[in-house]
C-alpha cells in the first residue's frame, strides 16, 4: 500500500513550513522534568522546538522514513509502531502530543485509548487538529480525500467526545488560526 509520508519523508520539512505555537507549550504544561511522547511526530518538526524542555523526548511514528529524519535533525528516541498500539507500558509519559497527525491514525478512537493508557496520572494529553469548524478546512478535508489520503479530520467537539469516552476530563482550546486543540488531564488515581 502507497504511504504517503514515506514518499515526502526527504522534504517534508521543506515544504510543512507551519510555525510551531508557542501556545502549545502553554497547554503542554512545559518545562516538566518528564517524558514527552510524540505521537505522530513523523520527522521530529513539533518535538525538535520542545525537546530542551523535557527529561526525555520519544517520537513515535509508523513511518520508518519520516522517523530517519527525525534522527537526523535532532537525535531523539524513536519508535517505529502504531499509535493504536503502542509499545510502552502503562503510565510512562508525563505528558503526550499529537500535533496535526490524529486524523492520519487508522483508528482515532484505538489511539486516544492508547495514548490514554501511556499518559502518567497527573500526565496531560494535548492534541492539535486542524479545526473542522472552519471552512478552509472542510476545503483540506476534500482535498485530502482527492490525494487518497486515510485522513478522516473530525471536529473538536468529536475528538472531545472521544476523550471523554475514556473517563478522563478534557477542553477544548480554539486557536486563532486554523488549528485547535483538545487538552486532557488523567487524573490521579484515588
């Protein structure tokens, strides 16, 4: 099956030229003494601007090529897996981010789960979407699906929703631009 990403992994940075926001490190909570995880960090262009901000930084990626040149840039720890099934333990990461990669996962739902399951209580679980709600985006949306991209970009209030599945207390943060963001919290286990 054709990956797009490990066609593009050689310029991707060249042509993904989107600033990273400063007000993700906001909702990440950052500095934190932690582990970060970079779920869908491809070629490492979120993480690389938060890595002197953590203990220890790991991206993982299903694609091979794009994790290449994450080492390349900035020489975190890579992962080659799924975000659907991660090969960490339970309550590893003190904080996880998934920067405009949740609608790429073959299963959002398996992924939130799983990301869930890998975040510390206490932890915080940022994700960054495109924003649904805005009409350039419904136009991405089509795009997307004219590229035969898997992508499937739901709304906030959705990837909301399916957090809230999980038992866990989240919100939504709307961004000027294009991109918003759903922060979750697990809480401490009593």
């Amino acid at each position: 099956m054709f990956d797009h990403f490990d066609f593009i992994a050689p310029w991707y940075d060249r042509v993904v030229r989107l600033p990273v926001s400063s007000r993700l490190t906001e909702l990440l909570a950052l500095p934190t003494a932690g582990a970060l995880l970079d779920a869908g960090g491809g070629t490492g262009r979120i993480s690389a601007h938060l890595k002197p901000m953590v203990g220890a930084l790991v991206i993982c990626d299903l694609s091979l090529p794009m994790l290449r040149q994450a080492q390349r840039k900035n020489r975190p720890f890579t992962v080659q897996a799924r975000t659907e099934q991660l090969p960490f333990a339970e309550n590893t990461f003190d904080r996880v981010v998934v920067a405009d990669a949740l609608h790429h996962f073959f299963s959002q739902r398996a992924a939130i789960r799983d990301l869930l399951r890998v975040l510390k209580p206490g932890g915080r679980l940022v994700i960054e979407e495109p924003d649904r709600d805005r009409f350039i985006i419904k136009l991405l949306v089509v795009a997307e699906k004219m590229a035969f991209m898997r992508s499937r970009i739901h709304t906030m209030k959705e990837i909301l929703n399916m957090v809230a599945a999980e038992g866990v207390t989240a919100r939504i943060e709307r961004g000027e631009g294009f991109t918003s963001w759903v922060v979750a919290d697990k809480n401490h286990r009593p």
